[in-house]
C-alpha cells in the first residue's frame, strides 16, 4: 500500500483552503486488513487496537477482517460500540474507573482485561450487583528471560510499569479465580501485550513464553492474548511487518496447544498505511545554514514524529501555479527540514528531506498517518484550524469521496 494515485489525485484537487487534511484510503485498508486476516491461522482472532485510529470509517472498513474490537477507556468503549454495533468488545487499559466499569457491563462487553489486584476486586463487586457473570482475563507484567523486548520502541512489559500484575501476583489472582473466590468472574485465560514495534520472531518469541508461562499455572485456560506492538517501520514505508511468518509461528503455537484460543489485538500494524496528512508549503527559509519550510498545520495535528521521534515519510506534490503578486520563495540546496506552524522547535515533521527545490505552494504528503496521529495529537495548542479528514473509497461508479469537514475527526 504505497501513496495510491486515488491518494495523490485527491490531495491535488483539493482547494488550498481545504489543507491541511487527513485522507484515508479506505479500499487499500481493506485489501491490506485482508492480507493479514489470510496470513493467520483460522483458529487465531483478531481484534483490532481501536485506540490506534477511532474513526467510524476506519473501524467499520476493518469490520469483515477482524473477530471484535479491543477499547482502552469508557470513551472508546461508548464510540466504538456506537460505531460497529454489535461486535464484540474487549475492554482494557490501565486505570479503569467504576463508572467505566459500570458501563461496561451494560454495555455486555465480551470481555475484561483485568490490569491488577484491586481491579479485580471493584469487578467482581460489580458484575456481582450486575447479576451477571463476568468473562476476565488477568493482565501480565512477564518478565522474558531472553531479552525479546530489547528491540522493542514502546515496552510495556518485562520492566517496571504501570500495565498490568507481576507474575507472581498474576498467578495468585489465577488461583483465587480458579477456587471460586468470585462467582461472578470467569477466568477465560491470560492477557499479555507485552511491547509495541516488534518484528515478528521477537513478537512469536514473547507470545511463546506467554503461552508457556500460562499453560505451567496448573489451570485450565481457554484462550490467551498475546497483545499486538507488531513493528511499522517509518524509516521505510514500503515495509510491511511479515505476517505469513508471524501466522506460520501462531499456527505452531495453536498446534501445540488445541485446547486454547490464541487472540492477537495490533493497532497501528493495521492502519498506519492507510492514512496520509496531506498540507502545503506555506515558507521556505534558510536558517544557519540550513533550510527549512514551514508547512501549513504541524505536529498538532500529526504528532507521531514528535512523539516517537522520528522523521514522518513524505513525497512532494508540486504545485506549478502561484497565486500572489509577491516573490514565491524556493529551497536552494539540496535537504530542507520540513516544520509546522507552532512556536516550537519540537514542531518538526522530518528533518533534512532530499526534497531540492521545493517551494511554497507545493503540497507534501506525508504516508503512514493512518494511526496514532490525528487522535494522539494537541489538537488545542496555538488555536489553528483543525484539518479535513476524507475517506476515499472505491463505490460502484468508481472513486466515492466523503468529507467530514474541519473539526469533524475526534
Ligand atoms: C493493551 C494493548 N493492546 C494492543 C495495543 C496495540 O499496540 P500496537 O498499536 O503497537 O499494535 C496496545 C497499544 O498500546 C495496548 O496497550
């Protein structure tokens, strides 16, 4: 899934006003969520990371790909439920409040991924005044003996963090669920999102130590997740995480042991290539020495650089027309370091991009904004417009579009 003409075609009709935008190519989801359903083994489930990217669009085009849905807060539970009625809903993250929790059990979510000892307790109080017995899974904090998660950008296990329970209190809270403690609850099996931005052997080595930790409780377990963190590489976007392998090692995995259900829940491996934040060069000036242009929006609106550091992909779109009277600015040299429109020096989209000659009024493109972008971002911050957002689709007549305006995305 590179930056598709439907992409480009679009991004170029587009008055300037209508920039920045954030443009979703829905049809290359599809095909992409299809590959990697095709790559796992029919007895793995997929749910999908909703906090990578909330857009009702984004989530009803991966419908058909995946077995449900994992939410991290009330918010994401209420907007996803509203946006794929009907399908399955796992609830997690850290720091769950009663009332979410409370919400969440009207709401009939499939299951609770219990981050530590006291959650669990407020769960069984509420699913026992709720009448209802609860399907729960306990969150793990593993430890991995063989430094999987050394190459992980974001770990969130294996090392001191607020996500889910040290192993030995995680086998304390199986036992106390496995004895009957809380007849509300039932122990579906174990949970364990262990790092993001994996490659897939590191990513199997951790699902397989998972597994292993959680079939040697001594307790029957009908189904383990193993998390998502499969890697997006930014510093090549025509990279894909290998998935066949990634399958072929699940399928090993499920082989080994028939009597469990392995579940998988990846966020921005899923939707990073579909989206593009498309924005115009508004200056271009040299500064000690080096070149920059400023384009219109920035990291308030894209954050993902600024957050994890790295240079946002882009390709330019040239743009021959100039409307003002006034001298149109052009990089002289060869790299120019692309900014946003914020007083901040953090406000940095990609550094030194091999872009010669760009000019104010060209368009820039930057790919892999499909996920933890636009609704990671400081939106607030400096008051300036918020982008479009449009979904791109291919209908019955060919390329439909839908605009939800300005404002509309989160
Ligand atoms: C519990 C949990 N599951 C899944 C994910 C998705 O991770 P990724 O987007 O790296 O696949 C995250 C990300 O933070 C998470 O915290």
């Amino acid at each position: 899934m590179t930056t598709t003409s439907t992409v480009h075609d679009h991004v170029r009709s587009l008055p300037a006003d209508e920039l920045p935008a954030y443009v979703y190519d829905l049809a290359a989801l599809r095909t992409h969520a299809a590959t990697v359903r095709d790559a796992l083994p029919e007895r793995v489930e997929l749910y999908y990371a909703a906090k990578a990217n909330p857009e009702p669009e984004i989530l009803a085009a991966l419908g058909p790909y995946v077995d449900g849905y994992e939410v991290s807060s009330g918010g994401e539970l209420a907007h996803v439920a509203k946006a794929v009625p009907g399908r399955p809903l796992a609830f997690g993250g850290p720091g769950k409040t009663p009332d979410e929790v409370t919400a969440a059990l009207e709401q009939g979510v499939d299951r609770f991924h219990v981050e530590s000892a006291y959650e669990l307790r407020m769960l069984a109080e509420l699913a026992r005044r709720s009448g209802r017995r609860i399907a729960m899974l306990p969150r793990v904090n593993l430890p991995l003996s063989d430094d999987s998660l050394a190459g992980s950008s974001l770990a969130m296990g294996g090392r001191p963090t607020p996500f889910g329970m040290d192993p030995a209190q995680a086998a304390e809270v199986v036992r106390t669920l496995a004895d009957g403690t809380y007849p509300h609850l039932e122990l579906r099996g174990i949970h364990a999102h262990l790092a993001s931005g994996l490659e897939a052997p590191e990513l199997l080595a951790a699902a397989a130590a998972v597994v292993a930790w959680a079939t040697g409780l001594g307790v029957p377990l009908a189904e383990i997740n193993v998390g998502g963190g499969m890697h997006v590489d930014y510093t090549a976007p025509e990279r894909r995480f290998d998935w066949a392998a990634y399958g072929s090692g699940l399928a090993r995995l499920a082989e080994a042991h028939p009597e469990l259900t392995l579940r998988i829940e990846p966020g921005r491996a899923l939707t990073a290539y579909c989206g593009w934040y498309a924005t115009e060069v508004l200056d271009v000036k040299r500064s000690h020495g080096e070149e920059f242009a400023v384009v219109r929006g920035g990291t308030h609106h894209l954050r993902t650089p600024a957050t994890k550091g790295h240079d946002q992909p882009c390709s330019v779109l040239p743009v021959e027309a100039w409307p003002h009277p006034w001298t149109r600015p052009a990089a002289e040299g060869e790299h120019v370091t692309l900014a946003g429109q914020l007083c901040t020096p953090k406000d940095t989209l990609a550094r030194r991009v091999p872009v010669a000659g760009l000019r104010a009024g060209d368009r820039v493109l930057f790919s892999l904004a499909g996920a933890y972008a636009w609704n990671i971002s400081h939106h607030g911050f400096l008051m300036h417009p918020r982008p479009g957002f449009h979904f791109l689709d291919a209908g019955p007549g060919g390329t439909a579009r839908r605009d939800t305006g300005p404002g509309q995305g989160v």
